[in-house]
C-alpha cells in the first residue's frame, strides 16, 4: 500500500498537500484533483492553501517519472497575494 505525507503549510501547518514516498515533486502533479491549484507567473510558481488561503512560494524540482515537478521552495515564503499582481 502507497504510503502519503502530508506536506504542511509554512503559514497555518495544516496539510497543504500529499506526496507518496517514491515520487517526491512528481506526484504533486500526479494527484492534480487532490492539490490546491498552482499559480504560475514571471516571479515563480505559488500554491494557494486551502485552509488559509496564503500563496506558498514554489520551486521547480527535478522528478524521475515526469521529469518536471514542484516543492516547497526553501525560503518557506508564503504571501497573502500574489507578487506582482495587481
Ligand atoms: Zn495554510
């Protein structure tokens, strides 16, 4: 049985998303109905949580099965908007 972590929220510490054990950032895409929608612009790529609504800065990270995939970015930032929109 495929076991799932739950990723917390660098704002609230609730479950942002899941990812199994192999496919670290690819699953992110891979459960696209389970996750919080991401939001891509020129500054970088955001993840709005579902519980409060924060804008959690994303990074591109490298994934064997699809060769493209997100995590949480180091910094750990979240912002209540998007940077850079109006
Ligand atoms: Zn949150």
């Amino acid at each position: 049985m495929e076991m799932l972590r739950d990723i917390p929220c660098p704002s609230c510490s609730k479950p942002l998303y899941q990812v199994g054990p192999v496919d670290f950032a690819a699953s992110i895409f891979g459960r696209a109905d389970e996750i919080p929608k991401i939001v891509a612009n020129e500054q970088g790529d955001y993840l709005k949580c579902h519980h409060c609504s924060m804008f959690v800065l994303m990074s591109r990270a490298p994934a064997p099965a699809s060769g493209q995939g997100l995590e949480i970015h180091p910094s750990r930032k979240f912002f209540k908007k998007i940077p850079g929109e109006k």
